[in-house]
C-alpha cells in the first residue's frame, strides 16, 4: 500500500488509542452515559474526532447512542 495511500486511511479515521481509551472508560464504568459534548471534554479532543470514534464504536457494537448519550450496547 503506498504510503500516500495510509496517511490519508489514518487521517479519515479516529485515531486507534483514542478508540481504545473510550473503550476502556466504557468497560470500567458500565453504566457511563456521555453526551457528545461531554465526551468531547471528558477524552479533551475535538468534537468532529470524537464523534468519529463514537460512531465506530457504534458501528463495531460496543455502545449504542440513545436519546441521552452514548452507553454500552
């Protein structure tokens, strides 16, 4: 794969660590329930990069986005 080609795969998704962090916060505290702003502040990144992990957290099955905010599936 070109490296041109991986710099731009990295840059349209979230960042792997940051996915990993939300995880692990979401498995300590099973009944954690975060609003996208409250998420963007509690993990001190931007909104658009951390709707982007939520969204592929969603997707992957691990939380679900309720009228309330994003919990454990």
């Amino acid at each position: 794969m070109p490296p041109a080609f991986r710099a731009l795969e990295r840059a349209s998704s979230p960042a792997p660590a940051l996915s990993q962090r939300i995880r692990a916060e979401y498995e300590e505290m099973p009944c954690l329930r975060l609003t996208l702003q409250q998420a963007s502040r509690f993990w001190s990144v931007d909104r658009q990069t951390c709707l982007a992990a939520l969204d592929q957290l969603v997707a992957e099955g691990f939380l679900v986005q309720g009228r309330f905010g994003y919990m454990r599936a």
